[in-house]
C-alpha cells in the first residue's frame, strides 16, 4: 500500500504525516480567564497538572517533549494537533490490515513541570495512594482514548526525545515495558463491537474537559477507564475475567458520584425481597432490621451500582438485531433485573469462584443479515460444561455489557465535566 493510498483509507489526505517543524507543540494562546479557570494542586494526576502547568506558562518554552506509541490492533482516522494544550495525538498509520497490534497512534508531549510543581517535592514517609492507578501519564491519556473511543489502545513507553541538546529529536529503543499482545480468534471475537475505525475527532471536546476537571474526580475517572481498558485487552482470550474488570469500571464510578443512601432495612427489602418476606414471617421487621445491618456494606454497594446504572442509562444500541428474541428490552425496570443480576454473578465470581455464565462469555449468536444478540442465552435453556443456564440467568452478552459500561462511563465524563 502506497502512502497516499495509506492517507486516504486513515483519513489524513491533505494532512502531512509529522509535524513539518519537527518542533514540540506549545499550547494555544490562552486568555487569562482560562488561566484563572484552573489552579494547581497536588492531588492531580500527571496528565492534568501538566496541562494546568502549561495554561499558566503559556509563553513558557517546554525543557523536553517525548513521543509515546499507543498500540492498537485497528486503524483511526485522522489526528489531533492542536487544542489539547501540550499534547498532541499524530495518526502513526500503520499499514496492516491482519488485526495484529501495531503502533496506531503516537503522543507527543511537552513537559510544562518543574522542580517547584508541588508534584516534584518530597513526599511525607507514609503511604499515600490518592492518585494510585498503575500507569504514568501517557497510560492516563491513552486510557482516557481507550474509552473515549471504543478501542483496545495502550501506551508504550517514550521512543523518541526533543530538548536542547537535540531539538528535532532523537529516537531510542529501549523499552522497559513489552509490546501488547492480543490473542483471539478473529474470525469469532467475542466483543465485535470493538472492532471499528473511529475518527480521533470522536473524542477530542472531551479530552479538552482534561484541564478543568475536579482532580479527584479525574482519578475515578481514569481508574474506571484503565478498568475498561484492561477489560477490552483481555476480553478474547479471558471473557469472565473481562466481566470482573468492566463491573469493576462502574463500581469505580459509583462510588465516587453516589453517596450511600437507603437504611439497611430498606436495601434488604429492595434488593432480597423474597429473604425479607422470610425474615418477616419468622421476625417481623426488627428481624429484616437485623439481618440488613448485617449486610448493609453488600447492599450499600449494589445499590450505588444500580443507582449509578439508572442516572447514566444509554440509549438502546444504534445496530441491534430486528429479531425481538435477540433483543434486550431497553427500559430500566427490565435493565434494573439485568445489572442486578451481572452484580451477583460478579459476587459469585469473586466470593464463591463460580465464573460468569458461558453463555455470556463467547461470540454473541448472530443469525446473517442481523445484528449480534443482545443476550446470553435466547433458547428455553442452555447446558455446557457441566451446568445449565436459563436466559434470566444469562440475560445479556459481555459484547452489548461492554457497551452499556462505555456509554454509562462517557455520559458520566461529561457529567463531571459540566461540574
């Protein structure tokens, strides 16, 4: 494949394939009520206090600016290269068409910190994970992508460094961290859905919302897009493990929009009622009463997931199977039944060791013509591997769960950024 036939099938006719200057991008020019719009402060993530430290310096030169790779195994198109302050997010156009992971993207960006940013100065001798979630600031940003966009994407670490010894940059090999891999059969993915060629230009307003976003809640934000993020990278070759981690994305969230609300009493009766019914014969209320503050932490979680599923609800699936039998009834008192039990079979999984349902855990049933079944089982009844499952019991598949959690995450992004 020739270049401009690469351009064109990535979106980027017209567009030169490096920055022709071969200069770090410095930040737009910002007014002063942007820069009065942020502050720094020690609880933010690298990514943000970056951003925030180059609004504040917008005249400021950057000491050094690095390249990452972010890895992909699908094609994007177009590219982002100005209007997200010291980064930049060039389309690496990689020519192949196997679905293998390649470098998809590469990130430039441009050091804005310095020894005074509070960020830099010693740390009291106690631990302290506020900002703890595993990655540096690339990892934040391509989490962030991963979710914006819909893709399996990570970061690799920096391959090529500008600074004043060398300002058209110097590339390096060494990499302390290893290529992704992906194994799956490609001809029977169980996420399909992920497999797309999304304009970078989808997720570009939000990025934007980086600088001015309560630092805490920027942490739980990206916290629950690494879930995501892992969740698609193994979601393959390990779908029950993918189950864990996407539950897990919008646990994160939930707890960090909803406060606990609801008696023990109450959460017993909402979310058991048929154990509160038992309780109630044999005890009456001051039984239920009883019993729910021994499990008031159970079902003070569930009910923050539940609530949190209800308030960030997406629409139905733009592709959905025209079969009604293939289809999930898209309205919250049946969604409710559906999210409540994901919730206990996650319980199962991670307490008694029982791994989600098979059915949930492999290539949606697809009749030709239609789109993927929203289900897990669609028959009377489904038994493999020593088990049988009914389709309550298997009400949705990991493909369409992916995108509830992705859509529920995006439409809470711009609800914190609203804030």
């Amino acid at each position: 494949m020739t270049d401009t036939e690469n351009k064109k099938q990535s979106g980027l006719e017209g567009f030169p394939l490096s920055d022709p200057t071969i200069q770090a991008a410095a930040p737009g020019t910002r007014d002063q009520a942007e820069r009065e719009q942020v502050r720094r402060d020690e609880n933010m993530l690298g990514l943000q206090a970056n951003w925030v430290a180059a609004i504040q310096a917008p005249d400021k030169t950057p000491a050094v600016t690095y390249e990452y790779p972010l890895y992909s195994d699908v094609h994007v198109i177009n590219e982002i290269v100005d209007g997200l302050g010291p980064y930049q997010l060039f389309n690496a156009l990689p020519m192949r068409s196997d679905g293998s992971v390649a470098i998809a993207i590469v990130l430039r960006a441009s050091s804005y910190e310095d020894e005074r940013w509070p960020g830099a100065l010693p740390r009291a001798q106690k631990t302290n994970v506020e900002r703890y979630h595993g990655g540096s600031a690339p990892e934040e940003l391509a989490a962030l992508c991963s979710l914006g966009l819909g893709i399996r994407l990570r970061a690799g670490d920096a391959n090529r460094t500008f600074d004043s010894r060398d300002p058209r940059g110097r590339f390096h090999a060494y990499q302390w961290r290893a290529v992704p891999a992906l194994i799956f059969d490609q001809k029977r993915p169980v996420v399909p859905s992920v497999l797309i060629q999304p304009s970078l230009a989808n997720v570009r307003n939000r990025l934007r919302s980086i600088p001015t976003i309560p630092p805490k809640l920027l942490t739980e934000l990206v916290r629950s897009a690494r879930a995501y993020q892992d969740a698609l990278w193994i979601a393959e070759s390990e779908p029950h493990l993918a189950w864990l981690l996407l539950v897990s994305a919008l646990e994160i969230a939930a707890n960090a929009h909803i406060s606990e609300a609801g008696s023990p009493e109450e959460n017993l009766r909402e979310f058991q009622p048929r154990l509160a019914a038992t309780l109630e014969s044999a005890g009456g209320s001051t039984l239920v009463a009883e019993v729910g503050e021994q499990l008031k932490h159970l079902y003070s979680a569930t009910k923050k997931f539940l609530l949190f599923c209800e308030q960030f609800m997406p629409s139905p699936p733009e592709v959905r199977p025209s079969l009604e039998w293939m289809k999930i009834d898209w309205k919250w008192s049946n969604l409710k039944k559906v999210m409540n039990k994901i919730y206990a079979h996650r319980s199962s999984a991670l307490h008694a060791g029982i791994p989600f349902p098979a059915p949930m855990c492999r290539q949606p049933g697809r009749i030709e013509g239609q789109g993927f079944s929203e289900k897990g089982v669609t028959a009377i009844s489904e038994s493999t591997l020593g088990a049988t499952w009914t389709p309550e019991d298997a009400p949705m598949s990991l493909n369409t769960f992916q995108y509830f959690v992705r859509e529920s995450l995006l439409k809470w992004w711009d609800h914190i950024s609203a804030q």
